[in-house]
C-alpha cells in the first residue's frame, strides 16, 4: 500500500568534501529501495546534487546508480517533485524528462492528506545576507545562464566543483542555530503565520540549514527542517496524520 510522503534534502551527492562518494550514493539508493514499497510522494527540497549543470547535448558524470533509482520509484507511480536548492540550480529539462519527476524552483503551498504544507529549499526566504541574495540572483539571471553556457564543460564543472569544496572549508556551511528562537526559519515561519492569518499551514518544511529542527509555531504550526546527508542522514515522513522527522 502507497499511503506515505518522504521528505529529504542536502544529499550533495558529487561534492569533493564527501571521502567516499560511491558509498554515499550507495547509502542514498538503499534509502530509496528501502521507501519503495510505500512510498506515494517523494520531494526532494534542494542540494540533491553537489553541482549539475546541462548543456544541450552534454550533461556531468555520475550519480548513475542515483538516477536508477529514483526512475524506478518514478515508474512505479510514485509522485516526486525536486526542488531547485543553491547548488542544483541549474537543472533544465533533462533530467525531468528523463527520469520523470516535477521540477520546482521556490515556495510551493500544498495540500497533503487533508494537512497544509509549506515547502521551500530554504535558501529563499528568513533572513538572508545581502551578498547571498546578489550571488543567488544572478545564478538564477538568464542572461548570466547563457554566458555561462558559451563555456567548455572542462571549464565550469572543475570550477564549480572547487567553489563548492571551498566554501565548506572557508566555513560557507556552518550550521545554523538549532534553537527555534535564533532559528531564521522558525522566525519566516512565525511571521508567515501573523501576516496570512487564516491560512492554517500545518507543516513548514525546509532543507539548507544542514540541521534536523521541529518546532513548534503559533498558532498551529510545526517547522521541520530535514538536516543533510553528510552527516545525519536524516528524513521527514508523512503518514497522513503525524509528520515525523528521523534518521536511516
């Protein structure tokens, strides 16, 4: 029976910080076999991929095993949507197509189950700095794409890769605070609530802080945000009545 919703982000899969990158995509194929005789939905909120960017007739090595399992999970009917995060920005049509999934770019309210979801990567809403706002825009900038395009794949894919690798090591990553009361998405979330009274959203769901957070936010509310899979290996599910947030 197909009656539940799994949530996960921050795989990162391809990144150079990661010393085993066969094993941790192996661990991320195990956990979608391990979802598949239940699983209805799947969304993936965002920094799936380390780094993918597609060329029309040329797209990254890798993640083979990855892209099988998730089309299987396609075939098999289950509903996966993939958001767009800051480090997977630049999928296109290809891989949609491909393996079948919905591609997201930003905020989606649903309904799930008869509950209100508020989904996000979490990169585009709360209190961002204003230099990863600038940097956030013009990699989402059209003509920035195009540019970028006229590159060779030698080219972008290495540097892509070692600003990644970097960032991490010039500590671009650090955790966010795990105290809901510092936290800047429990913050977006209580001042969502206050200024679309009415709305009853009952799930915000994020991804990007590298943490695993559920709090609670006025007036009936739960902020879930799903940690990584870098180190915590962690996931939200929905059974249609209780959204729990675990590790595998």
């Amino acid at each position: 029976m197909r009656d539940l919703t799994y949530f996960i982000s921050d795989l990162h899969l391809g990144a150079r910080y990661i010393s085993d990158p066969k094993a941790h995509e192996r661990r991320v194929v195990e956990f979608l076999h391990s979802i598949a005789p239940r699983a209805r939905r799947l969304f993936l909120l965002g920094d799936v991929l380390d780094y993918w960017w597609e060329y029309k007739t040329v797209v990254p090595r890798g993640h083979t095993r990855f892209f099988g399992a998730l089309a299987a999970l396609a075939d098999a009917g289950v509903e996966i949507t993939w958001f767009k995060g800051n480090h997977d920005i630049w999928i296109f049509d290809y891989l949609p197509a491909e393996i079948g999934f919905t591609l997201h770019d930003g905020a989606m309210i649903t309904e799930i189950d008869g509950k209100k979801f508020f989904l996000e990567h979490g990169d585009g809403v709360g209190d961002l700095p204003r230099s990863f706002r600038m940097l956030r825009s013009l990699f989402r900038c059209t003509t920035a794409q195009r540019l970028y395009s006229l590159l060779p794949p030698r080219l972008t894919v290495g540097f892509a890769r070692s600003w990644s690798s970097h960032s991490r090591k010039a500590g671009g990553y650090a955790p966010a605070p795990e105290n809901p009361d510092e936290n800047s998405l429990v913050r977006f979330a209580r001042e969502y609530n206050r200024e679309h009274l009415g709305e009853n959203i009952d799930y915000f769901v994020f991804g990007h802080q590298h943490i695993m957070l559920d709090a609670p936010v006025p007036p009936s509310s739960r902020v879930i945000v799903l940690g990584d899979w870098i180190s915590r290996f962690s996931y939200a599910v929905f059974d249609g009545k209780e959204m729990k947030l675990t590790k595998f």
